[in-house]
C-alpha cells in the first residue's frame, strides 16, 4: 500500500460524524448509520406505512387468526424497507392502497354494485382491473418492440413501454386487493388472499416478473430487455385470458380444506418470486444467444431461434388438446400466427435487435442475479411448503408430482449457482442452461397440473 492511499485511509475513518466546511463541501462518515441517511419524506413514508397497516388491522382484525396479525405487523417494516430501498415503489404503494380503498368503500358491503357503480364496472372490480392490467402488459410488450425496431424514436417508444408496465402492475395489485375484499362480501367463510388458483397465482406471475425487471431496468439503466422480458408476461396474460374463458376461473370460489392454511400467505408468493425470476433470466438468456448469434448468416444455424418457434408452436398443440379445448381452439390458432410473426420478426431484426441489446458483461450479471434472487426465494418456499405439508398430510414430504418436480427444479438452479460460483460458469453455457431451466419450470408450475396427478390436484387444468 502506498503512502497516499494510508493517508487517505487515516483520514476518513477519523471522521466519525458528517462535517461541513466553512466552504460548502462535505465530509461523509464511514460510521454513518443507515437511519441518519433518511430523509423527511422517508419518515412519512413510514408513518403512512404504519398508519395504513394498522388501520386495515383495527378494521379487518376481526377476520384475522394469530397468524395473520402477525403477518400484517411484520409487513409494516418490510413495506417501510422496500420503499426505502427502491423509492419508485413509494408511488405504487401510495396509489395501489388509495384506489383499492376507493373499489372497497364503493361496494358499501354489497357486491352487487360492482356492476351498478361506473368506475367499479370498468375499472376498480377486481375482473375489471386485472383485464386492464392485461391490455396493458400487451400494449407494454408492443411498446417496447417498437422501441427496439425505430430509428429515430426508440427511447421514447420504450420508455412509454416502460411507463405502461408500472401502471399495469399498479392495476394488478389493486385488482388482487379489491378481489380479496369480495371474497369476504361473498362469505366470511369464503373470503382469503387471492393465490389459491391458477387464475390469481398467473396474475401474481405476471406483475412480480414485470416488477422485477423495472427494477433491474433502473439499475442498469437500460429497456433494451423489457422487449424479451414482457414477451414471456405476455404469454402469461394469454394463457390467463384464455383460462378466464373456458373455465370461468375469475369467479371467486371457496378454498379447498387443504387450502385453509395461513402457510399459502407465505408459500405461494415465495414460490412464485421463484418462478418469476427464473423466467426472468431465461428470457435475458434468449436476448444473449440473439445477441451471440446475430453475425450468423446461416439462417439453419441460429438454433434459439428455431427452438423459440418450436415451443410457440408446441404450447398451442398442448392445450388445443387438453380436456379444456372446447371453444379454445380459434384462440390458439390466433395464438399460433402471433407467435409465428414474433419468432419471424426476431429472426428478421435480429442484427438491429443485437445492436440495441446491453452488453454480454449486463446480460450476464442480470442473468446471474435474477436466477440467485429466484433460488433464494424457491429455496424458501420449498421449507414452508414441507412445513404445510406436515401440517395438512402428517408428513414433510410425499413424493407427490408437484413436490418432486419442485425438487427438480431446485436442484437444477442449486447446480446453474454453483457452477457459476465455483467454476467460474458464464457465457454460452450459462445462457443455454438458464433458456433450457424455463422449460423445466413450466412443466413444474402447469405440466405437472395437466399430466400428472397427485395431492396438488386441486390445481389441475
């Protein structure tokens, strides 16, 4: 070490508190505590926090168990942390609770309103907004990939992209909150948190997976992903629409026994931070192999390409003969020319589209991050769904379809980390691998409801 960096050394950790010059410039302490850097608005932030949680404790506590008081207590700082830590999510929060209050004291306890009242019809119900939030996830994905093609526009293509996104997971977050309130205005002993079904766990995909990228669209300071990352929320949308059509699933309905557990609060978000992360990361793997292979001008060489049309054209086929195929079929044949014109369209564009496309080092580090956050959270939700299980069969593990594909899935990301934290795994590999994972996952989170049986039946197609 030389003498400059020692001095520099010996001076900063002198200064145990922020000092101000006579000349204006300022001296930042190493010690500094993480509550001395907040600022004002920080504190009402968290005093709104507070005040919104234990209002809706005081009001709602009566149809709450032990448990779920204690969930809503502990919410309160997690909420505060969150909007400290991120502060774009201060603004989502504050309007997500105003409107939802506003769907909430428009039903005066009677659901029939919902088709009475205007803004309760067609836009604060909860099927209300969550249709919004899927016209909008469409219209962010078509944002975004106009962004990517224009010349001359594309920053302001793609950040209306952006802007987009945020409201449609605003509106999804409402829907979910007012969804939640009609459950109860049906029965008390109907009523819970809206993640018991396939309809409400693809709404909690889609908006977690679309707020996960904005944030890492903050902080890397590019939208060139939003363009792939919306291309995989957008297919969740379809397959919500389509689901909403030929099962009715938006109609609430009672929970199952084995659903009637304050483990699903916990499990299931968890778990579907997992499964949102790790679509997250293949589709930034997809976005790398594009990038890798944009010079090939041997059309039959560019293999993500073909395997993404595969899979486009596979997925119609699937459900065009699951048992829900009555009146689906139009919808997937529509399904399948849009999915042809998007894996056409990036094999046309795919040199234009490399160009706009971070670098291999920020595909990769996001790539990296995205699968680490998804397996912590998987890693959590696989103890409390053991934990669950024990509670509601006698036993942690059952080797039932659902637990053992989870299992899978987990152990094939445990490898992906280790690989990259220990051999040094990056590149190529790394990318074919976490694409390769979204496959394995899909089948863990839908394949395994329409193939296979089990315990988890309750979630079949």
């Amino acid at each position: 070490m030389n003498t400059t960096s020692i001095t520099t050394t010996t001076t900063l950790t002198a200064q145990p508190h922020a000092e101000r010059s006579g000349g204006g410039s300022t001296t930042l302490s190493l010690h500094e505590g993480y509550f001395s850097r907040r600022n004002p608005f920080d504190w009402v932030f968290a005093l709104v926090v507070a005040s919104g949680f234990l209002y809706a404790l005081a009001r709602y506590g009566a149809f709450m168990d032990v448990y779920e008081k204690g969930i809503l207590l502990a919410a309160i700082p997690a909420a505060t942390a969150m909007g400290w830590f991120w502060r774009p999510l201060r603004l989502l929060m504050l309007l997500v609770a105003g409107f939802a209050l506003l769907g909430i004291a428009s039903y005066q306890g009677d659901l029939a309103r919902a088709d009475q009242v205007f803004w309760l019809k067609y836009f604060l119900s909860s099927q209300s907004a969550i249709l919004w939030m899927s016209v909008l996830f469409f219209m962010s994905t078509i944002f975004y990939w106009l962004g990517m093609f224009s010349k001359g526009q594309s920053g302001t293509l793609e950040s209306l992209g952006s802007r987009i996104a945020w409201v449609a997971v605003g509106m999804a977050l409402t829907g979910t909150l007012v969804r939640w309130y009609e459950s109860y205005l049906i029965g008390a002993d109907v009523g819970h948190i809206p993640v018991s079904n396939l309809y409400e766990v693809f709404v909690l995909f889609c908006w977690m997976t679309a707020a996960f990228y904005l944030y890492f669209e903050a902080q890397y300071k590019t939208r060139a992903l939003g363009a792939f990352v919306m291309l995989v929320v957008s297919a969740a949308v379809g397959f919500l629409l389509w689901y909403t059509v030929v099962r009715e699933a938006h109609e609430i309905q009672p929970l199952v026994p084995a659903l009637k557990s304050w483990w699903m609060k916990l499990h299931v978000p968890a778990n579907f931070i997992g499964y949102g992360m790790f679509s997250l990361a293949a589709m930034v793997s997809l976005a790398y192999l594009i990038k890798q292979q944009a010079a090939e001008t041997r059309w039959y060489r560019l293999t993500p390409l073909w395997l993404l049309g595969v899979v486009l054209c596979f997925v119609p086929i699937v459900f065009r003969q699951s048992p829900l195929q009555a009146g689906g079929s139009h919808y997937w044949v529509g399904y399948l020319l849009v999915s042809g014109l998007i894996a056409a369209g990036i094999l046309l564009g795919r040199q234009r589209i490399a160009a706009r496309l971070p670098s291999f080092e920020v595909l990769d580090d996001v790539m990296y991050k995205a699968i680490a956050v998804g397996f912590a959270f998987f890693t959590i939700a696989t103890v409390l769904g053991a934990l669950w299980a024990a509670e509601a069969w006698g036993g942690y593990w059952s080797w039932d379809p659902k637990e053992t594909w989870a299992l899978i899935v987990w152990l094939n990301y445990a490898a992906w980390l280790h690989m990259r934290l220990m051999k040094g795994l990056r590149g190529t590999v790394a990318a074919w691998w976490a694409l390769t994972g979204l496959a394995v996952t899909s089948f863990a989170f839908l394949g395994v409801n329409m193939f296979l049986s089990g315990l988890h039946s309750y979630g079949t197609l």
